[in-house]
C-alpha cells in the first residue's frame, strides 16, 4: 500500500543521463551519423500521423491498410494529458473501457473483451496491469481480427504502444503535475547524440496520487533508458530496458439494485480498500537490429524478455443490494501470477517488380515461450455469509486467504510463420494477402489435482488475411477485407485450460470489414468502416449433463467514423462516432440466452476534443463525450445509463522552454458511471477533477 513519495526514478535517470551524455566527447568524424528519428516538440505537430503502423509490421502508409485504425500522437496525449489506456481508449471509436476488477487494463473491442490483447513495439505485453504512457510515442489502435499479423488472440483488434527511441536529437524536458485528490507526478525525458554513432534517451516517472473514492491510493514509479547504435552504413541496433511498478489500491466500485447502479455518494467504497492492495513489478529488457541490403530487403529482428510479478486481493461486494434488508453480499480473493514472456520477431520487407506490377513482400518468423504461475486463494471470513449494510458498506472484520483454491503452472511455445503479399496491380487498384501458421504448445499443469491435472494441448492453426483497395483519388483508398484470429482454450490470460476443455479447438472470430480512408490534406485524416465480426466455436453446457458443445458464439455488427488533425493552422480536432450492435447468437446458459446484448457494447459513442491557439502564448481546449446505455453483462439485468461528459484545458507559454497547461476532467461536474466489470462492480465516473502542469524545455 502507497505510503510515502520519492522521485527515486527521476533522479537515477538524471544522474544516468548527465554522467554519460557528458562524460564522452564527440567525435568529430560527421560521415556516419546516426539517422535521425522524428522527435516532435510539444504543440509542434498535429493529431495526425501517418507513418506506418508498427504493429502491422510493414511499410505501407496508412492509406494502404485494409482495416480500421486509430493512431494517437503524442500531442493528443500532451493537450489531454493522458496518462493511461483508458484515457487513450475514450477517443477511439469502437473500443469501450471496461472496468477490469480495479487492478489492470480492460477493453472491448468491437464487442470482444480483453485484459491480453496490449502490444508493446509489435510484441505482446500481455500480463494484467495498469500500464503507463510516460515512455510512450504514439498508441496504436488495431481494429478487427487479424492473426495474419498478431498470431492468437486479438479477437476484435489490439491496442500497441509505440516507445520513444534514441534518434540523436538534443531531449531536455520535464513535466511536474499536480491536481485533485493529491495528484502528484513527476516525468523526465533525456536525450542526445554520445558522439556520431551513438545516441541515448531515458524517460523516467514517479507519481503518487488519492482518489475521489475512499481510501484508494495509488503510486507508480518507472525508468526507460533506450541505446541506439549506429553500426554500419545500413544498420542500427537499440537496445532498452523498463522496471516499472504499479502500486494501488484495486477498486471495484458499487453494487446494483433494481437493475441500475445503487444510488450512493460516488466516493463510497464497498468493502475494504485497506484490505485489496494489487501491485505490479515489470523488468524487460529488449533489442531491436535492422539492416538494409543493397538489393533493397529490409531485415527487422526485436527481441524481448520481460519479467512480470503481479497480485492483487480483494474484499468487495459480490452482490445486489437486497430490496427486503437493504444489505449486500461480501466476497474476498488473492491472485497471484508470475509470467515470463521470451519473444523473437524477425520481419522481412522487400519490394519487387513484375512488368507493370509491384510487390510489397512481408514474410516473418516469430518464436516465443511464456511461462505462467497462477495462484488463486478464496478469502475466508468469520461469518458463513458476510454482508453489509448499503448505507455503511465498509466491511471491518478479518479476512483470511489460507491455501489455495487453484494453483496452476503453464508454459507456452509459440511457432509462427508468416507471408503476406501487397500486389500493386495498378496507382488505382491494390490486393493484399497473407497467411499465418502458428503452433501454440501449451504444457498445463493443476498442482492441486496431482497426475490428473498436467495435461498438453498444441494448436496449429491458419489465420488468413486478404484486402482489396481502390484508389480512386491518391489521397483517398476504398477497401473491402476480411480476417480471421482465434483464442485457445488457455484464453488470453493463459489459465483457463482444464480437463474438460482442451479437446475443443479454439474460438474463432472473423472479421468482415468495408472502408473508406481520405487525406483531406497533409495534416488532416478521415476515414469510416462498415463491419461484421462473428464468434464461434464457443463451449456452452451440452444438453446432456455433464457434456459440453460448441456453437456460434456472438456477432458484432458496426460503423466507425473518424476525423483527425488540423482544420486550420490554428485548430486541432480528434473525433470519432461508433455504431454498435452486438448480441449472442446462442444461448449460452440457463440465464444467459439468444438475442442478449454483449456485455459493455454501447450502442452508440461519440467524441470529438478540439484545441484552438488563440496566439502564439495561449490556446484553449474542449472536448465532449457520449456514450450511450450499456448493459454490465450478458444477462442484460442491469444497465448502466447513457451520459455526456464535457472536459476543458488552457494552454499559456510563458517563454519558449516553459508553458502551464490546466486541464479540467468533467467540467460540469457530471454524475455517471465509467465501467463495470459485471452487474455488481460498476465504477462510477470521477466528479470535475483538475490538473495543473509545467512542461519544461532546458
């Protein structure tokens, strides 16, 4: 638990940075230099980029990619002030927030839910936590199934993040924060040439932060140093290293009563905040070498080795508010996951030209292992049936978490190929097509059920890929794709394989999608998507008793709209409008049947953030937010209702190294509810909360 703030990483990271920037001298030899990489000042750029998509692993600009997706650049993060996946989310059309118990990041793509489907630079970062934006250049929003390129899972899209790299540039900058609820963080950001073929960058954090919920608290820390090495005409080699650690409290707001949130103070905690601590440690260490040959082939080989240690506990309300008494039930939990995730990429591009057609040749190979610890320890109270009263719902006696309820150990190897081919046919008309095999081994073991529970499941799956795009305009593209990704048995958290499951083949999702994408002008996107997503192979209860079968699943069909970038020189705008509907296409069990909504699939969102400068020292922000009724989970019993939500910001710049920025969450003061995690864990949304920042440029 949270209990005293230092800028322990913040002053390594100066102290790093200045001993080594300082202590070698720079050659004077200019021939061979480090290429530089694009590294935007603050309210220098847009809210548009159209480089390529990391995560899609290939040099095609956006306009040539068959599938929806959402960039946001560091300068929307800068101008909201975001910190976290879930602000990133907010702007994103066809991804919704969910509340992810109070201890890690949960999202909904297109009405598939995920807490593994999180990439970092194009490699998985799967674990459950609360990730931090600190050391982040840009995120990525992949929208749509698509195993071509990310292998298992990422059943409606995926959510990567792009990391600031060591390009050469001169970085000084700070950014101190304090607001609401004792919010406190601290952020540096280094960088500089070493000499002509060595660069260094290290971002570096330390935050301490209350709640407007009671006795949460929260208090993260991390460190990022980044080498770049210039080691040839044609290559360069990075290499990072991240220890990041999260510390909070794990909040999973109130319960429900008649089907809609139980109308309390949005402050009130359910349970026992002192006794649902959740923490984070990650270490991880990555590599990442290319080269290009004279022939024109572009190798691209990341490596990444992460560590992570994870738990959280929980004493929280596990039920409705009782009409009869007025009480609510308690449940309490510990969990516990050690993984070790080791992955290898290695990516080819080459271009090559047959007469009057060109192909854009993007083959890989991707090996990986994780190996997984999972234990899960029931509470145990002094009461058969704990319960509290609604109007005082602080749970006060104590809780034990004696042996374990499960206690399971994993390890995964992964195996992928993959080849995917952009067949310029004509300027007017292009295809792309690709196909991954992927095997995923996973050795299960239950150590609570002795040689009846280790078990060995291997999956050897192909997961097709194929686009057609019409140019009818050079800055605009038409599409028509579709896609394919699947989730094992072992599930996105890689520990829900059992005895029961593992002869089924994994779920499936295919996604059927048409789109429009148009460059108004250089600083000035738009684009729109018509799509259909279909899950099946789903497990539900056989009509036997005792036996399980598979059926059609869910469908999701949409539209997204989007506009981002520049109106004018002056004016910025990000927006976005999603259409939903989402139902099951089966029953799934007694209660949960044919035709019920998805669980948080709003019918309807919307947002648009707009940024005006006044003049050269002021500008202002404004953005509005809707989203529609949701229901909280697939029983359809209890819905949270529609809201809008209105945020603001002012800019000054005071000389050219410093500028204030105020940002004001929930200007109106807006009562609503943020997220759920089911009917009975609803977040309400936080009451008008304030930021103030210095950037600082030295």
């Amino acid at each position: 638990m949270p209990k005293s703030f230092t800028l322990s990483p913040s002053r390594i990271a100066l102290a790093v940075a200045g001993t080594l920037i300082s202590s070698v001298g720079y050659a004077d030899d200019e021939s061979r230099v480090i290429p530089k990489v694009q590294v935007t000042a603050p309210f220098e750029s847009s809210y548009v980029d159209n480089r390529p998509v990391q995560a899609l692993k290939s040099d095609a600009p956006l306009l040539d990619v068959p599938q929806a997706v959402t960039v946001i650049t560091r300068q929307l993060m800068d101008d909201q002030a975001m910190q976290s996946i879930a602000d990133a989310i907010r702007y994103v059309p066809g991804i919704v927030t969910a509340q992810g118990e109070g201890n890690r990041d949960a999202a909904v793509f297109r009405g598939n839910a995920s807490t593994g489907d999180f990439y970092i630079d194009g490699i998985r970062d799967d674990v459950q936590y609360y990730r931090d934006f600190y050391n982040i250049e840009r995120v990525e929003a992949v929208k749509g199934a698509n195993a071509m390129i990310f292998g298992r899972g990422g059943s409606g899209g995926v959510i990567n993040r792009t990391s600031k790299q060591a390009g050469g540039e001169r970085i000084r900058e700070a950014v101190v924060t304090v607001g609401s609820h004792d919010h406190k963080r601290v952020a540096v950001d280094l960088g500089d040439q070493v000499n002509a073929n060595v660069a260094l960058r290290i971002n570096a954090m330390a935050e301490q932060s209350d709640s407007y919920r009671n006795g949460v608290e929260i208090e993260r820390k991390g460190i990022n140093p980044v080498m770049t090495w210039q080691a040839g005409a044609n290559t360069s080699v990075s290499v990072g290293y991240e220890h990041f650690r999260d510390d909070r409290i794990a909040d999973r707001g109130i319960p429900s009563f008649n089907g809609r949130p139980f109308e309390t103070d949005v402050s009130t905690f359910f349970g026992n905040a002192e006794q649902s601590p959740t923490a984070v440690r990650v270490d991880a260490l990555t590599a990442y070498l290319e080269h290009g040959f004279a022939n024109g082939l572009v190798l691209r080989n990341r490596t990444r080795f992460a560590d992570y240690d994870k738990f959280y506990q929980n004493v929280y309300a596990n039920s409705s508010v009782s009409p009869t008494t007025g009480r609510l039930g308690i449940g309490a939990y510990h969990d516990a996951t050690q993984r070790r995730n080791r992955f290898n990429q290695t990516d080819l591009n080459y271009t090559i030209s047959t007469g009057s057609v060109r192909h854009k040749l993007a083959a890989g190979l991707e090996l990986g292992r994780q190996e997984t610890d999972n234990v899960r320890r029931a509470g145990v109270f002094p009461a058969a049936s704990p319960s509290v009263a609604a109007t005082d719902p602080r749970y006060t006696a104590t809780v034990a978490f004696p042996a374990p309820t499960t206690s399971n150990h994993s390890v995964a190897n992964i195996t992928s190929v993959y080849l995917q081919d952009h067949i310029e046919l004509s300027p007017q008309w292009h295809v792309v097509a690709g196909l991954r095999h992927d095997r995923f081994s996973v050795d299960f073991r239950n150590r609570l059920a002795g040689s009846n529970g280790a078990f060995k499941v291997t999956d050897t799956p192909f997961s097709p890929r194929a686009g057609l795009i019409y140019k009818p305009l050079e800055a605009m593209s038409v599409y028509a794709s579709v896609s394919r990704a699947y989730v094992p048995r072992a599930g996105d958290q890689l520990t829900s394989l059992t005895a029961s499951n593992r002869a089924f083949e994994p779920e499936q999702f295919d996604n059927t999608e048409i789109g429009v994408k148009w460059d108004l002008h250089q600083s000035l996107s738009a684009s729109a998507a018509v799509y259909k997503l279909d899950r099946t192979n789903v497990v539900v209860p056989g009509p036997v008793t005792g036996t399980s079968i598979l059926v059609d699943g869910q469908t999701t069909r949409g539209l997204e709209l989007e506009l981002a970038g520049q109106l004018t020189p002056s004016w910025n705008v990000m927006g976005g409008y999603a259409y939903q509907d989402a139902e099951l296409t089966a029953n799934q069990s007694a209660t949960v049947r044919s035709g019920a909504k998805l669980a948080m699939v709003p019918k309807h969102t919307f947002s648009l953030w707009n940024r005006y400068n006044l003049n050269q020292q002021w500008g202002v922000g404004l953005g509005v937010v809707y989203r529609d009724s949701l229901y909280t989970s697939t029983t359809n019993t209890t819905m949270l209702p529609s809201f809008t939500r209105v945020d603001g910001a002012l800019y000054y710049r005071i000389d050219k190294q410093l500028r204030l920025q105020l940002n004001v969450e929930n200007l109106f003061d807006k009562k609503y509810y943020a997220s759920a995690h089911n009917d009975n864990n609803i977040t309400p949304g936080a009451p008008r909360s304030v930021k103030l920042s210095l950037h600082a440029g030295f």
